[in-house]
C-alpha cells in the first residue's frame, strides 16, 4: 500500500469525496464504468480505504501463490 509522510486535511478529503460521489452518479459516467465492467460505488473515504487494504491483501495473496515476478 502506498504510504505518505503527509495527510490530507480532512476537511478537504470531506470535499473531493462528495465531488467524486457527484461524478459517480452521473447517468452517464455510470453507463461508461458499467460498460468497462467497474461498479461505480461511490462510497466513503474510509469505506474505500478499507476496500482498497482488502483488495490488496487478497490480491498479494494470488500474486504469491501465481509466482508473479515484476519484469
């Protein structure tokens, strides 16, 4: 997981957060993520942080058991 030495204020996660949601339930950028077989969520932050810890834990576990080596 990528790690930074600084954090966002939250205030301003708060904001882009609810921008991102906005574009998320647009009509027509859910048909375009739906036609490319992503499922517009458009959740909380710390709903995706969690999501994205999971996906990368369970990810990390098929890379190891493929022996995926970065070329």
């Amino acid at each position: 997981m990528l790690r930074t030495t600084r954090s966002v204020p939250k205030d301003i996660v708060t904001k882009l957060n609810a921008e991102v949601v906005k574009i998320l339930k647009m009509p027509d950028v859910q048909k375009r993520l739906i036609e490319i077989g992503a499922e517009p969520v458009g959740n909380q932050h710390v709903e995706m942080a969690a999501t994205m810890k999971s996906d990368t834990e369970k990810y990390a576990v098929v890379v190891k058991k493929a022996n995926v080596k970065i070329e």
